[in-house]
C-alpha cells in the first residue's frame, strides 16, 4: 500500500511540477476599456481567437471576426453578442487565399473608418497547398497574415498608438528560413509527411517571430506598435487536420496537461491591451512577460530578406 501511495503521489505531484514550469498561464492584468476601437481577430471563430474577441467585445470594442467558416463565425458572433456589445462583425476572409486576404481588405476598407488593433491570430498545421500554390502551413501562417498586415497598415497609421499582435510559437525555436528551397518549391519544406507538415509549423512560427521584428524597425516613430506571442501550449483545433490515430494519441494529453482557450487568450490580450509596452515593440511574450527568442529570431538581416522576398511572393513589392 505504502509503495502504492507514494506511486501515486510522485506522479501528482510530477504532473503539478510539469503544469506549473511548463504549462501555466499569467493572466492579463489590464482595465481598459475600448469603447469607440476596432479590432481585427483572424481566425476568432474558435480557440484562443474567440476567447480573444469575446474579451475585447466585453472591454467595448468594435470586433471584426475575420474568419474562412461563414457558419462557425456567425455562430460565434452571436455568443460574443451576448456580452451586450452588438458591435461583433463576421468578415470573411480565407488566409489560404491571397485573392481572399485582397478583397477582405477592400471590403474592411469601404466600410470601417478605423483599426486600433490587428491580432494575427489564425494558424494550421496541414499538408497540402493553398489556392496560390504554397505550402499550406506558410502560406496561412505567414504570407497571408503579411500581406493582411501590409494592406491594413495606413489605416493603423490614421488612427495611431495602434497594434499589430502576431501569435507565434516556443516551436519557432526549431525553425529555419530556406530561401533556395522556398524558390524552389513555394513552401519552407520539401515534403508533406508528418514531420515534414511538423517542420513547416515551427518554419512558419520562425517567419512570425521575423516579420514582427521587421515591421517594428519599419514602422518606427509611426505610433504603430507590434508584438509577437506564445500563449502556452493550448488545446484547440489547431491539429484537426492530422490524421485520427494522432488525434487519438495528443486528445488526452491535451485534456489533461494543456491550458483552454481561455487561459490561451491571456497574452495575446497583454499585447493588445498593456500600456507601457510600446518601447518592446518588436519583441516578443510568453506568459504576460518578455520572452528571450532563439538566436534566428534576433536575425535582422533574415528578418529584413524575409520581408523582401514575402513582397514578392505576395505582389506588394
């Protein structure tokens, strides 16, 4: 029994010393309030996107779900509504889609006559390609989100002391930016097995980490401010498009050790809404804090080639 007790004891308090090193999440201590402010959320329909807009809508802001799903989006916005804040607005925008970032521009551009904040939330790791024949995980993670970010970037300007928030990943730790394979091929990786739709996510997550690098040193003394994030290691929909057996293995790791979505949005929400922040703009946050990235990450010769060569890729240049 003795032998039992302490089995089971090493192993709660094992799972407490992992929850708490690894997993836990600070919360966004911020009051403000946003009333009259408008605010993009890629991807908000589900995960740590919608537990992003609903806070926002609470704080009184004008928050534009731009999100593929039409169905889930409305869905959500519905829920978000009910905070009180009739001012939730589904835009449809499919980031697989370069066509669909440019007309999702356009339509916010007729009808919205600010930006406040830019929260580049929306993310997948998947095989496959998109419409303009990327890697899927690239194109969606990164040169969707760039050229969104690119096309918005004067009406973030007008309004200053504006936001640009881009969520990243620890992951970016493990990614690397290979221009000849890119040329090549139109994606960071040269095939679509498991570890190569793996690598692409940390590849994508290292673009995340650059372009907000890149933007900070070209955006400096405009009053815009950008920040890239981890917001922990959280269970969402991020991997519905892995295969079930894989699904079948992480499901229960995720629900027993991963934080919700909740938890998820506190940093994001940091970024967003923390003042004093804006001498970091550039940097980057985990935990409602500074976070220290990898050496590929402080690069501001590959941050400023990966700029150069996503103009192209995109048609902005």
């Amino acid at each position: 029994m003795s032998v039992l007790f302490l089995s089971v004891a090493a192993a709660v308090w094992f799972y407490v010393a992992v929850y708490y090193v690894f997993f836990r999440s600070s919360r966004c201590c911020s009051s403000a309030q946003l009333n009259g402010r408008t605010v993009i959320v890629t991807g908000s329909n589900t995960g740590i996107g919608k537990a992003t807009a609903l806070d926002l809508a609470q704080r009184g802001a004008r928050v534009i779900l731009a999100c593929r799903n039409k169905e889930k989006a409305e869905a959500a916005a519905f829920d978000i509504r009910r905070t009180g804040n009739s001012q939730v607005v589904f835009m449809h925008l499919d980031l697989a889609s370069l066509k669909s970032v440019r007309c999702f521009a356009e339509t916010f551009l007729n009808s919205e006559p600010r930006l406040d904040v830019l929260v580049n939330n929306a993310g997948v790791m998947a095989s496959g390609h998109t419409d303009d024949g990327f890697g899927m995980t690239f194109g969606v993670n990164h040169l969707g989100h760039f050229l969104l970010t690119n096309l918005l970037l004067d009406r973030l300007r007008q309004c200053g002391r504006s936001r640009v928030v881009t969520v990243t990943a620890l992951l970016h730790h493990l990614g690397t930016v290979d221009f000849p394979l890119l040329d090549a091929t139109k994606d960071l990786v040269s095939g679509q097995t498991t570890r190569d739709v793996f690598r692409a996510y940390c590849n994508s997550k290292l673009c995340n980490v650059l372009f907000t690098r890149e933007l900070a040193n070209r955006l400096e003394g405009s009053g815009v401010t950008c920040y890239s994030l981890h917001p922990g290691v959280v269970y969402t929909e991020l991997c519905r498009n892995i295969s079930w057996w894989q699904r079948l293995l992480l499901t229960p790791v995720a629900r027993l050790f991963f934080l919700d979505p909740e938890a998820g949005s506190q940093t994001v929400l940091h970024c967003v809404l923390q003042q004093g922040i804006e001498h970091l703009s550039g940097r980057c946050f985990s935990n409602c804090t500074l976070l220290e990235v990898g050496a590929k990450g402080r690069d501001d010769a590959l941050a400023k080639k990966l700029w150069e060569v996503s103009e192209r890729l995109t048609g902005i240049s």
